[in-house]
C-alpha cells in the first residue's frame, strides 16, 4: 500500500513545491510599482461598473447537477465493468436496468429541455 | 545460470527503493517540464508554418531558445494580485492546476522493466512512477481536481471576464467528463483490470487473441473505434483545446479565468495547459494504442505516439474554427453521452456473444 502511494506523495509534493516556487521567486524578483488603477479588474480599460459576485445563470446549476448524477453512474459502472466478463449474462441484465432507469431520467431531462441552450 | 529478477520493496531495501524512486521521478517531472517547454515552441512553429508564416526564428538558431527566453521574461514582469481579489484563492488558483497535471503522468507506464545489478543482486525496475490498480480512476480523479483550479481562479479574480471564462469552462468540463468517464467503461471491460500497465500487458497479445491476425497487435482502438474517438474529442474538450477552448475565446472573453493573472501565475496555467496536453497524450496513447509497445525501446515507441499525438491536437488547433457554446453542450450531452452508454451496452453484448 505504501509503496504504491509514496511515490504519489513525493510527486504531489514536488509539483506544489515547483508551483509555489516559481510564484514565490517571481514575486521576489519581478517589478513593483503597484498603482489603484493597475490593481482594479480588468474592463477593457472602462471604469468599473458593479461586482463580479453577482448571481449566474441557472443553466449551469442544472448541469452540475446531472453531472453529479451520471458521474456516480461512470463510477458506479467502473468495478462492474473489471469485474464484467465473470459476472456474465446477470451482471449485464442487472446494470441494464440500472442504465435504463437513469436513461428513463435523461430522456425526461431531455424532453423537459433542460439540455437547450439558448 | 539465469537469474529471475527481484523486485524493490520499501521493507527489505528501503534505501534502494527511494533512490529509485526519486530517481524515476525527477527523470519524468524533467522530461515533463522540458516537453512542455517544446511543446509551446512546436506549437507556435508549426501554426506559423500551416498559416505560412516563419514562428518564431530569432532566439538563437531557428528560435530554439524561444521557450526559455520567454519562461526568463515571465519571471521578470510584475505580479499583480487585484486589489478587489480574494488574494489566497487567487494565489492557490494556479498551483491547484498546474499540480494534478503533473500528477497524472506518475502513473502512465512509459517503458518496460529495466534490470540492473547492484550488491549482486538482480533487480527490475518498471519504468514507471507507481503502478496503481486503480490508476485510471486516479488520472479520472485528477482531472476532475483541475476544474477546482479554475473555478478558484474565476471566483478569485472578481472580474466579470474571469467569473465568466471561469463557469463555461467549469460546464463544459465536467459535461465532457462525463463522456470520457464512460468511454474508458468499455475499455475495462475487455481488459479486466483499471491499472495502466495491465491494460498495456493486454494489448500486447495479438489482435482479437487469434493467431492469424497475429501481425496486428491488440492495440484497443482496433477493437473500440468508438471509444477512442469519444475519448479524443472528450479530453480535446476537458483541456480546452482549439476548438473547444471557450473558457479563454479572446474575442468574447479577453482571456477567460487567466484575465487576471500576470507574471509566474499566468505561466503556471500555460504550463498547466501543455502539460494537460501531455497526460491526455499519454492516457490515449496508454488506453488506444498499446502504450510503450512497438518495434523500438519501450520508452522511445511511447514518446513517438505521444508527440504524434500532441502534432494532430496542434494540427486540430491550426484547422478548426471554435465552437459556438450551444453547440458545445449539445455536443457534449446529447451525442457522446448517449454514444458511450451505446457503445458499452455493444460491447457488452460482443462479449458475451463471443
């Protein structure tokens, strides 16, 4: 167990270690002369009008959403999937069901036009 | 006298085994960096020569010391954090992509055994970081870990440009998850096995496991067509490459989620974009076409197919126009998600027919 994830560990560690570094010494050596327009978010060089922390559109709440759902699905079918050839005929016809049920709720999504982007 | 190579424990050989492991590693994160760094001069050479201009050909001979000179400049220029940014976010933003990028390739088998002696005894060294029975769940996992870095980054600029680069790319991301997740599911199927270097092992055999195809190996993108193609255009969409880089369309966007960023910060997220370039490479060239087997050294046959496969993304880039987001999603949704469920109820059918 360890053996197989230490080095996971080290490479995790090594690749934070260059990303921070790299940061670090380019704010060490890079120029400073700060100035309040400078700092303000970029508008196409048009003064700033309101907050980006505004609410968005719904769309994308709905699509989280039913990634959620068939992700558990993928994941779901990823041990069955090892696992297919000595499960057999019932292993087959039980996750066919499974699929099916969730098809059942794509196509309802579907249909409700959930998918549309206007 | 034939001696059976032992393998290097951490319990029995613990000094060994991490110096050999450290050694793999900085042998892949250095080969890593300086592909990326290529990378982004191969791409700029090669777009210049299809739209036939010269690419950059100034910084030394044939502008081979372009990558360097502007790596050198990035780190010069000045940092700039906005002053109405969440500066922690904004800060981890980049390191949260540019890490799981790396991470991927630990797991990418990029060469058979290698032996050597050492104290008298005969040891095999896989050419790869860890070999995970789980791996492909794991490269699965880190890209998803990506997307955090990007909505960190848009939520963290607070700029309109940056939230908006930020959400499509977070949509569109995990629609096309979606389909590479079930794409693979196929794969699985025939392989038995989720570590990398099994599902290599498999297509070592000879196509279909029948002697008169023996010529041809049993390279997975003979036997699915389907999924490779889903994968291709899946990953090409969940690494935001032309033409499905929307999250940083210049003319809509300025320049998406990286709007904001300038200096190291903004170097972090190119790199994480040619390095996500590589592991996507890797992946298919590991899933679809038999990893590191072929007529030369394992390693050598792995990076053919790998920068062959990095030349056709680039040759993508230089040809297609960009998605309209619309058609993105239904792309995404209703055409690759149901193709995959499609091509894994195929697949099983074929193989209890079989």
């Amino acid at each position: 167990m360890l053996e197989t994830y230490l080095p996971i560990l080290v490479v995790i560690g090594i690749a934070f270690a260059f990303a921070l570094g790299s940061v670090v010494l380019s704010r060490l050596i890079g120029v400073k002369k700060p100035s309040e327009v400078k700092l303000a978010p970029y508008e196409c060089g048009m003064p700033i009008i309101g907050s980006a922390q505004e609410r968005f559109s719904i769309k994308f709440y709905i699509v989280a959403m039913l990634f959620i759902l068939f992700d558990i699905e993928a994941v779901f079918l990823y041990p069955w999937a090892v696992m297919f050839k000595r499960l057999g005929i019932f292993g087959f016809v039980e996750m066919g069901v499974f699929v099916v049920i969730l098809l059942v709720g794509f196509v309802y999504v579907w249909k409700k036009g959930a998918l549309e982007w206007e | 006298m034939v001696m059976t190579p032992e393998v290097l424990t951490l319990s029995e050989t613990p000094w060994l085994f991490t110096g050999v492991m450290l050694g793999k590693i900085i042998v892949a994160f250095v080969a890593t960096l300086l592909i990326v760094a290529y990378a982004t001069y191969a791409e700029r050479k090669i777009i210049g020569r299809m739209q036939t201009r010269m690419g950059p050909n100034m910084t030394g001979p044939k502008g081979l010391l372009q990558p360097i000179a502007d790596g050198l400049k990035l780190f010069f220029k000045e940092d700039i954090i906005p002053s109405q940014s969440h500066w922690f976010a904004f800060i981890l933003a980049p390191m949260m992509i540019l890490a799981p990028a790396f991470v991927s390739i630990a797991v990418v088998p990029f060469g058979g055994d290698l032996q050597f002696t050492y104290d008298g005894t005969l040891y095999a060294v896989p050419m790869q970081i860890t070999d995970l029975n789980i791996g492909l769940l794991f490269i699965v996992a880190m890209a998803g870990l990506g997307v955090y870095g990007i909505v960190l980054a848009g939520l963290a600029s607070n700029s309109k440009y940056a939230l908006l680069g930020g959400i499509r790319s977070t949509a569109q991301m995990i629609s096309y998850e979606l389909a590479v997740g079930l794409s693979v599911v196929a794969i699985f199927m025939l392989s038995e096995t989720l570590s990398l270097r099994g599902i290599v092992a498999v297509q070592q055999l000879p196509l279909w496991g029948s002697d008169s195809l023996s010529f041809l190996p049993n390279w997975y993108i003979f036997t699915q067509p389907l999924a490779f193609c889903l994968f291709v255009v899946g990953s090409m969409a969940e690494i935001n490459r032309t033409p499905f880089d929307l999250p940083e369309a210049e003319t809509e966007l300025v320049s998406g989620f990286c709007t904001e960023y300038s200096a190291m910060k903004y170097a972090l997220f190119f790199m994480a974009e040619y390095a996500n370039m590589i592991t996507v490479s890797a992946v298919t060239t590991t899933l679809f076409l038999g990893g590191w087997g072929g007529p030369f050294w394992g390693w050598i046959n792995f990076l053919i197919k790998v920068f062959a496969f990095m030349f056709f993304f680039i040759w993508i880039r230089a040809t297609f126009p960009r998605l309209r987001y619309d058609q993105l999603m239904y792309l995404g949704w209703k055409i690759m998600l149901p193709l995959a469920l499609v091509n894994i109820v195929i697949t099983g059918i074929a193989i209890l027919l079989w």
